[in-house]
C-alpha cells in the first residue's frame, strides 16, 4: 500500500508524518518550524524535515507528498503566495519540494487543508457540506462543499475571523473594526481581559470561577461567534459546523453555552448541530496526506 509525506507548517511548529492511502497513519513527528532564523531558513527546514519522513518509510519510498501552508496560497501552481507570519513571498514549494524528494507534490492552504482532512476521516466524513471552523491565535474557517474545501477565487475564502461582528468596534491588526477575531480567538481572551500572561483557557477557568470581568470577556466571545456563525448559516446551509483548534478543546464549555446562543437566533429554521473536530491538531497533516495522493493520482493520468 502506498504511503504519502504529509506536513503541516504552522508559524511555531510544524507536523508531518507518513500516512498509508487507507488514511492509517504510520508515523508522525514535531519539529520547531524555526521562523526566527528568516524565511529561507524555515524552507530549509520544510525540506529537510520532508527528506528525513520520506527516508523513515517502511516497505519503500512514499509515493507522493503534500504540504498545508498558512497565508495567500496559490494550491494550482503550488506557490505560498503571502504568509506574515513566515515572511514568505512568492515560494515555489511544490517545485522545492518535488526537486528535494522526487516525487510529486500537492500545497494547501493549512485551514482547508484541515477542512479536508475532517471531511475524510473526521467530524465532516459523510456530511457533504460543512463548515470547518479553527478557534486558534486567529480564527479562519474551511468552506467544505461536497467533500471539498472551497477556496474562493483569489484563494481567500473562508475568512470568517475578518468577517465585522461589532461595526465601529475594537481595531483589528487586518485594518478594520470589530472584526470576529479580535473578540472570540485565544488570543482575544487574555488580551480582553487585560493579562496577555495568562492563556484562553485561564481566562475561562476564571470565569467560570466567578471572575466577573472574565465572564464578560467569555460572554462577548461567544456572543460574536454566534452572530458570525449565524450569518454565515443563513447564506451556506451548513450540515453541520466542526470547531477546531484550542478554544475547542474545552468542550462543552464552549459547546453548551454556543449551541444555546444559535437556537436564540435563529427563528425560522433549526440552527445546524455543533461539532468538536475529531482530528484535532493533526487535521490539517492527514489532509495533507490526501493533496499527496491527488498529486500522485495527477501524476499518473494520461496527458
């Protein structure tokens, strides 16, 4: 059975692993994406890490790779457009990558790279229409339709987390106001309630605590993701809505309070069910996996 490379970059730290075409996964690894040391140094990074998954294949060489990148990304011609947090122009990193390796090679954008990857093995398999939605440092969403994520047409679709809950609000580092991310990501939380010490999840044990000024920082977050969940469902119909990264991971705290939130805006219809993402932070790795075996499947039609 064939085996593919697959890499999650993210701004700190990187995943990768070895993932069979059943999506078992048959290796997985960490690794600092060391973006201190400048943008070239991060590449080098990317591409030894690659070698090194590529070589630790049991039973022979992978058959293909895939690479989920943060940022503007061009997945048809395989290039990290725009990444702030990487100091990335223009990377060529399909080509990199298959020069490096010898194999071919599929880019995606990390959030719908996740989205695809719940799609296949996770909370969105058999839902068909979905909305993926990361609660991290920023909040971003994977518009999943018939199994796949929908990029828009310049590649930026699925920026919910700029998506203007509070006209005239607080000012957003994207230039606006009010923007969703700037009252419900992890980074909002302590940053709202005047301690960037502490973490999301201090601020919530504090609430929950009876901190009332960490109660109203939680309230306003799940108030602003209802109303941008809210919209988002009047215009997509989602089948279902998959929350991811940190603020997930508290469950039903999150859950609870924001399924109640939807069922009081919505009047005319049912709200659609919440879901915690069942891949967790490897999700956007085993969708990396499957741009590995498209680009493998790519490779081999006749031209």
């Amino acid at each position: 059975m064939n085996t593919f490379v697959a890499l999650d970059v993210g701004g700190t730290s990187m995943k990768g692993g070895l993932v069979a075409a059943d999506g078992a996964l048959v290796a997985a690894e960490a690794r600092p994406t060391g973006r201190e040391r400048g943008p070239d140094a991060v590449v080098g990074e990317i591409l030894a890490f690659a070698e090194h998954l590529a070589a630790a294949s049991p039973g022979g060489p992978p058959a293909a790779a895939g690479i989920a990148v943060p940022g503007i990304v061009d997945e048809a011609a395989g290039t990290a457009v725009y990444a702030a947090n990487l100091g990335w122009r223009d990377v060529p990193l399909r080509d990199l990558l298959a020069a490096r390796l010898g194999m071919p090679v599929g880019v995606g954008h990390d959030v719908r790279t996740g989205g695809l990857g719940e799609a296949a093995y996770g909370a969105g398999r058999g839902r068909g229409d979905f909305l993926f939605v990361p609660l991290g440092t920023g909040i971003a969403a994977a518009v999943v339709i018939g199994d796949s994520p929908y990029p828009g047409t310049t590649g930026a679709g699925g920026e919910i987390g700029h998506m203007v809950v509070r006209p005239g609000g607080e000012p957003c580092p994207c230039g606006q106001r009010g923007c969703l991310e700037v009252y419900a990501s992890a980074a909002a939380l302590p940053r709202r309630y005047g301690d960037t010490a502490l973490g999301a999840e201090d601020v919530l044990a504090r609430a929950e605590a009876g901190d009332r000024k960490a109660q109203r920082v939680w309230d306003e977050a799940l108030d602003a993701l209802a109303d941008a969940l809210t919209a988002a469902t009047m215009l997509l119909d989602p089948a279902v809505v998959v929350l991811g990264g940190g603020l997930a991971e508290s469950g039903d705290r999150l859950l609870v309070p924001l399924t109640a939130r939807l069922a009081d805006r919505f009047t005319f219809r049912a709200p659609p069910p919440l879901a915690r993402a069942a891949l967790g932070h490897r999700a956007g790795m085993f969708g990396a996996s499957i741009l590995a075996e498209r680009a493998w499947q790519s490779s081999r039609a006749p031209v």
